[in-house]
C-alpha cells in the first residue's frame, strides 16, 4: 500500500481545518441566537468527564489487546485506590500521589 501523496496531505490539513472552523465558529457566531433545550445543556456538563473516561479506560483496562481485570494489572489497581482517595479526601494532589506510588510500588516489587 502506498503513502499519501503530498497534495492529499495538504487536502486532508485543509479540509480537517475548515471542518474544526466550522463547527466551533458556529457557537461563536450564532450561539446568543440559538439556545439548547434545558436537559441538553445538563447533558454537556458531562461531556469532559466522558471524554477523559473514553481516554483512560482503553490504557488502565487493556493489556496486549485483551482486556486484563486482574490483581496484576498495577495500572488499574492504582486507578482503583486513587478514585477511593479521591472519593474520601477530594484532594487532587494527594490522588496523584497516591495513585502513582502505588502504581510504581507494584511495578517495581
């Protein structure tokens, strides 16, 4: 198979360009105009959270293609303990901490 040729690189950065424009610029240009039912705007207030779910899920859940739900995966038993310090302190800097210690711990024992 082939490589892309020059000018359908350029193509693709163009049109990928135009297309961000567009339907960003929108909210810009029209946003005062239009306002979004009351429950769609509740239902974007998730959108961040989702995203960054969508993010690291696939990194802490799968192992050489095959999701791993084990004790060994160190990944995912230091997400675990670092949600349930999250979820007890609401320190983010002592989440971190703690996540990645025990994550480096495991790894290195």
């Amino acid at each position: 198979m082939t490589g892309m040729s020059a000018l359908e690189i350029w193509l693709t950065i163009v049109g990928l360009t135009l297309a961000t424009i567009a339907t960003r610029g929108a909210f810009l240009l029209v946003g005062d105009r239009i306002s979004l039912p009351e429950r769609v705007q509740h239902a974007l207030r998730y959108a961040p959270a989702c995203a960054l779910a969508a993010l690291v899920a696939p990194e802490l859940l799968v192992q050489q293609g095959q999701v791993f739900l084990s004790v060994e995966n160190f990944k995912l038993v230091g997400a675990m303990v670092a949600g349930v310090v999250m979820l007890t302190t609401r320190n983010v800097l002592l989440t971190m901490g703690v996540g990645m210690l025990l994550f480096t711990v495991l790894r290195l024992a």
